[in-house]
C-alpha cells in the first residue's frame, strides 16, 4: 500500500491541534489518555512503563491498516 505523505501530515497537524495545551504547546508523543483508551479496547499492548513503543495486538493492526488505506491511501 502506497500513502498519501500530503494526508498524513495533515492529520498529524490536526491531531496536534486537537491536543494543544498553552496556546501552542503539543507533547510530541501521543497523548497518555488516548493511549490507555487502545490499551483498554485491545488494540495495542500495555503503554505503561519506560519502553518508547508499543506492540499492535492481531485486530490492533488488522484495525489500524484498514484505517491507513481509508485514510491515507494515495490515488493511483
């Protein structure tokens, strides 16, 4: 699967709007909420501790493809 890099960007933009803290501040990290919630539906491993990622569980990644191409699939 190719990726639109233009769509990515925007939505990476948008989600640093959407987390935005005073008047411009974003964390560069995904927000600890939001990464509780996956954690919690079973879409990726435990977030907690001092590992930088996290692993896909089986419908995480199966979920997060089929949203990638929905997404961000570039036009051929």
């Amino acid at each position: 699967m190719k990726y639109d890099d233009q769509k990515i960007s925007e939505v990476v933009l948008a989600l640093l709007g959407a987390f935005e803290f005073e008047n411009g501040r974003v964390w560069k990290r995904i927000e600890f909420s939001v990464m509780d919630e996956l954690f919690e539906k079973g879409y990726i491993s435990d977030p907690k501790g001092k590992s930088e990622s996290v692993y896909l569980t089986e419908e995480g990644l199966q979920l997060a493809k089929e949203l990638a191409e929905k997404h961000f699939s570039a036009q051929e």
